[in-house]
C-alpha cells in the first residue's frame, strides 16, 4: 500500500498489532481494542468523524476508563443471555426509576435500528428538545452507545456515571442469582445519564429481540417495529412470527406504533398485540413511507409521506433505498411522538425537518473512509442486511470492480450473507477480527470458496493484511478505472477496519 512505511530501519507498525492485541485478550470482545489499529496501518483515508470518540488524551481519564471497561468485562457478554428483566428492573428500582422521568421512544426490529435512531434523534434535536440515545453495538468506542444532544457522552462522564451507580450494581448482583450483564450495567448507566442530564426524551434501541430485553423497563410512549427478518434464531425463533412474537414486547399500553414494512406473518403478530395494548398503529406503506427518491451526490433526495401530509425535497446523505426506508420510519416517529396525525393535523416544519436529516450521520453504514482506492464500510452482518447493502452499493456507486472483505461473527448466517455479496464482489478476501465471537477465517473461507469458487478467495486471517490485499487487488484496475473495496460482515470489522484506515 502506497503510505505504508517502506524504510527497512523503520519498525512495521503491523508487527505490534498482535502485541497490542494480546494485551487485552482477558477484555470483552465487544470492548476489545479496535483503537490497536488506529497505530499500525497508515492509508489515504481521511478521520473518522467526530461522533465517533477516539482513546481519551488524557492519560488519567484513559487510565479510569480501561479500568471501567475492564470491571465491565468480567461480566456475562452480550451473547449470553438470561431471557428476564428481573436485574435490570431490580437496578431500576434501588436508582429511583430514572426510566419513568422522561418520554421515550423505544426501537425493535432485526435491520436499520441505529441508523433509525440517529435520524430521530436528529429531528428531536432540530425541534429543540434535549435528546438521549442508547444504542448498540458501538463502532470503535464504547462510549458511543450513551449519546446526549446527539454527541457520545465524554469519557469522563461515562466514568463518572459508572461510580454514581456502582454501589446500586452490587446491591442488586449480592440480591440476586445471576450478577447484572455487561448489557444490564450499560443500560443501567444510560438511563441514570438521561435522568441526570436531564434529557426531553430518550431514544433507545433494544439490544436483543424485546420482551425480556434489558432495554424494557421503559414504556415507550412510541413503539417503532423495523422490518423483521431471521437473525438471532436460537435465542428469538426461527420464523418471522416467532420472532415478531418477541419483538411486540417493547408495544405498551396506549401507545403509538410506528410499523416498518414486515413480512405478512410478522405484520399480524404485531397488529394482534398493538389490538391487546389498546395502541394506535401507522404502517410504512398505508400511512406513511417514501413517495419518491432520486440518487443525489453523497446520498439522495427523497420525497417522504409523513401522518401530516407530504415533506418534498428532502436531502438525505446516507446510500440506499433500506436508508430511504429508514428515514420515513424516523419522520412517522417523531411526528407521533408530537402528536401528528391524531392530536394534530398540520406536518411539522418542512425546513426544520429538512435541516435535520441533512444533518445526519450513521458511521459504518455504506461509509467511505479512503479514496482512491475508495474504501466503503458497512456492518451489514446477516442475510437481509447484506442484500439492502449490494443493492445500495450498485446504485450509488460505479464500481468497476468491487474487492470484498468478510469478517463475520461464528453465530451468523454467514452463507447468505456471503451470497448476497457473490454478484457484487469480484474476489472477496476472507478474514477476520480480534473478536472470540468471530468465526475463523480457514472456516469462513470453506464456505466462501463454496460460493464464490476457489479463484476468486483469498485468505488473510488478520485484518491488517486483508486491507492491504483488497487494495491491492483494487488498484489493478489502475488509479482511474473504478476500483474499489467493501469491507463488511461485522460491527467489529468495521470498527477495526475504520481505525486502521485513518490518518495517522
């Protein structure tokens, strides 16, 4: 690669990324050490952007936060699970019940969660009201995950809120059988933030499915369902309304369902339980969705049917017509939370709406990160996912030939998620990152080769050099022909793909 270090008497940065790694191996995999690579590939990229918080300079802080994330990480994971609310409502209730101070809205589905929040968020925040966001996972801090007035909360105040609580956390593991989650204590932090701040509403995303999720001590006052596919099946169910089943959990009584486009079965399930809350339901498609949308530079302008009426020219600058989707979801939320379509008839403010999703950002998702070769990370992870992103991609960008980097978590589908990919990638070049939720590259490959042909993988277990065999293998198209690369499969590949092609 053109600026990796090319002097012989300098040290190769790539041969401190194990050592760095290795240092943090007793670390959850979902804190683990992404930054590592922010030290070891240097590449044409340009910084990630803001909201995305790097390592803290201060070597105090940083110091305080290791120690957080490694309290945190002697805790279960977010793949081991105890479906029940019992913990976190025991937290709940020895912190005050900081959930039941403010309005939220609370968001399910299988696809298009976070990037939903952050557009909600964002028209919240135009309309004056102080926002908090909890989602998840996070893309390279885990600081992220705890968001106010649309920025991740300063290490220094995660810190401070995790001491705040921490008594309250032991209270509750000494009390009962099972010690409070990873997920549990993070959610715990969320909801005493906000309530401290203090926040207008909340914004949160369910880690997992939704009745027995730790999000779930919140009545959400708008409940937003997005379109329900098959992930997550050992723990949610094997069929869409198995999983809807699931899902209808975060739908409270007398509240207002916001419903993304489902499958049929799943679209029942969820009507039947909106039915038994005695909730209002608006249904991407009926009452709301996308009237029209046209690629545009960096994005596309959309054309958006809200409960109010119609919202004309509409910039989004995020790729896809699932990211078009998106949008009309997040409009039809925050219209009902301010009580469009039922205590009001008249839309909300066209410049104020169209301020906001001009404004809006979802790191890691269709993200170009370096040019030339031009460098995109999406962390599609699953069937549904992988196919909204090839069908992004051909539209919004002309590539001549497209190199595709997996890295997938062993608990995915990851044979669909690779045979979405197969029209779209040239070659891919397998690999995978620092996670012990990862699947192993050798293993992943045998799939691969069964779906693209041996000819077209290529095998590069660490992440680093699978960069750099993509690029590589870009770039013979020749500087100008179109080239480029995708690097996909996982959050946590693209969190470490994204730090390793910053500038240093």
């Amino acid at each position: 690669m053109s600026d990796s270090p090319g002097n012989n008497d300098t040290p190769d940065p790539l041969d401190s990324f194990d050592e760095i790694v290795s240092e943090e191996t007793d670390r959850d995999p979902d804190l683990a050490v992404i930054e590592a690579g922010s030290r070891t590939l240097r590449t044409q990229g340009g910084p990630p952007e803001a909201d995305v918080p790097a390592r803290p300079e201060d070597p105090e802080v940083d110091r305080a936060l290791r120690e957080v994330e490694t309290e945190l990480a002697t805790r279960w994971g977010e793949t081991k699970l105890d479906p029940s609310v019992t913990r976190i409502a025991a937290l709940m209730d020895v912190l005050g019940d900081p959930q039941r101070t403010y309005p939220s809205i609370h968001i399910t589905g299988t696809n298009g969660k976070t990037s939903t929040a952050r557009m909600i968020e964002a028209l919240l925040g135009a309309f004056e009201l102080r926002t908090g966001r909890y989602t998840s996972p996070h893309v390279q801090s885990v600081t992220e995950r705890i968001s106010l007035d649309g920025a991740p909360i300063s290490a220094e105040r995660f810190i401070e809120t995790y001491e705040d609580i921490k008594p309250y956390i032991g209270m509750v593991d000494t009390a009962q059988e099972y010690r409070l989650s990873f997920f549990e204590v993070l959610t715990g932090m969320a909801y005493a933030a906000f309530a401290d701040a203090p926040i207008d509403v909340a914004v949160v995303e369910v880690g997992m499915g939704g009745s027995w999720d730790a999000t779930n001590v919140i009545d959400g006052d708008v409940a937003v369902v997005m379109p329900i596919s098959l992930d997550h099946t050992d723990r949610l169910g094997e069929t869409p309304e198995q999983i809807a089943t699931e899902k209808a959990g975060i739908i409270k009584p007398d509240s207002t369902v916001i419903m993304a486009q489902q499958p049929v079965d799943a679209a029942q399930v969820l009507l039947k339980k909106a039915v038994e809350e005695n909730a209002t339901v608006a249904r991407e498609g009926m009452e709301f969705g996308v009237v029209d949308r046209q690629v545009a530079v960096g994005g596309q302008l959309l054309t958006l049917r809200g409960l109010g009426g119609e919202y004309p020219e509409v910039y989004l600058p995020l790729h896809g017509a699932h990211q078009a989707h998106n949008a009309a979801v997040a409009l039809a939320a925050v219209e009902a939370f301010f009580g469009v379509g039922a205590e009001r008839a008249e839309p909300l403010d066209i410049d104020t709406v169209r301020k906001a999703f001009a404004a809006v950002s979802s790191p890691g998702r269709l993200e170009t990160v370096r040019r030339s070769p031009t460098v995109v990370l999406d962390a599609a992870h699953n069937p549904a996912g992988a196919e909204a992103t090839a069908e992004a991609v051909r539209e919004s960008f002309d590539f001549s030939r497209l190199i595709g980097v997996v890295g997938a978590s062993a608990d995915k589908n990851v044979r669909g998620l690779l045979e979405a990919f197969e029209p779209l990638f040239a070659e891919v070049v397998i690999t995978q990152n620092s996670s012990h939720r990862a699947m192993d590259a050798d293993e992943l490959a045998a799939i691969a080769v069964e779906v693209f042909g041996e000819e077209r993988v290529q095998v590069e277990p660490r992440l680093p050099e699978a960069l750099e065999a993509a690029i590589t293998l870009a770039e013979e198209e020749g500087e100008f022909a179109g080239g480029g690369v995708l690097v996909t499969g996982s959050v946590i590949t693209v969190g470490e793909a994204r730090l390793l092609l910053r500038k240093g």
